[in-house]
C-alpha cells in the first residue's frame, strides 16, 4: 500500500469476482487489495487535497455494486462514486449533497446514509438523489459524528459526540 494517512477501510464480499479490501485517506488516496497484502494506491480525484475519510460497498438503483466514499472537507458537501474501483481516478465522480465535511458512510436494505459535521443524508435511489435526515446542530456549534452502521434489515445506529459526550441515535425505519 502506498504511503498515506489511512482514515477509513472496507472489505466487500457480494460475489466472488468483487471480494476487495478497501482503504481510504489524505489527499483523496484509494489503496485497493483482493488479497489484503498486496495492494494497488491511486488518488480517487487527481491534484485533491480533500481527504476520503470512510468507504462503503452498496447497489446503485440498478443493482450494481458501487462504492462510496464521503469527502472530508469544510467546503464539500460531495460524496464520491465508482462502480469499480480498479478504474483509478477516471472512474469517479461525485454527488452534491447537503451534508458537509463527510465523516462516514454506509449501506444496508437499499439505503445510503451519509453523516458529516453537523448532518446525515440519506438516499434510497442508489445514491443519485439525497435528502437531510438529521441535523446535529447545537449551541455553540455543530456535533462531530463519527459513525454510521446498518445492520442491513432497516435498523441503523449513528454514534455523535460533542465536547462532553457521546450520543447514539438508532433508527428501525431505514434511516
């Protein structure tokens, strides 16, 4: 793998021809691995400095596999997208969506939920429509949420924290 500040990894096993490591970083770098020790690294948007700070393996509104990743940075409210990964960087692009400085990202039963700094989006077409479920704002400023989880069957747990706590929020009706 090349070198890289790693913030996020994922292992996706829908079929044998897509089992993958994936992983995630600073500056947009992608690493890439069907054994998990031989890996392959690429930076996901050329010449970026705005880091991939988690990955999920899901469907778009197809069916087909796709992988996701929430773009960390104040200015973005982008999720990047590729339906293979071994593409390199021609193979994504990205989705605007409400959610700013994306921290996490996963699916489960069809649905995509995102979370950033202060609000998670959702998305039920295979990621190319979002929609605000949760903002997070509070009194001097916004939660930071640090993570999202489905257990694919409509239940989905967000963990956030502020300065003096950590808040877990589930839902049981996809989002």
């Amino acid at each position: 793998m090349g070198t890289f500040t790693l913030t996020g990894v994922t292992f996706s096993s829908a079929d044998a021809a897509s089992t993958m490591w994936v992983a995630v970083g600073d500056d947009g770098n992608v690493s890439y691995s069907t054994s998990g020790t031989s890996w392959t690294t690429y930076q996901a948007f050329a010449g970026t400095t705005v880091d991939e700070q988690a990955i999920a393996y899901g469907l778009d509104g197809s069916g087909n596999g796709m992988w996701m990743t929430p773009r960390w940075w104040d200015s973005s409210n982008d999720i990047g997208k590729t339906s293979d990964i071994a593409a390199g960087s021609s193979g994504w692009s990205t989705i605007n969506t409400a959610m700013t400085s994306g921290i996490d990202i996963a699916y489960g039963d069809g649905v995509w939920i995102a979370i950033g700094k202060a609000a998670a989006v959702r998305s039920t077409d295979g990621g190319a429509t979002w929609t605000e479920v949760g903002n997070f704002d509070v009194t001097g400023g916004a939660l930071n949420n640090s993570s999202v989880a489905s257990d694919g069957a409509g239940n989905w747990v967000i963990v956030t924290h502020d300065t003096r706590q950590y808040i877990v929020s589930k839902s049981t009706d996809d989002g």
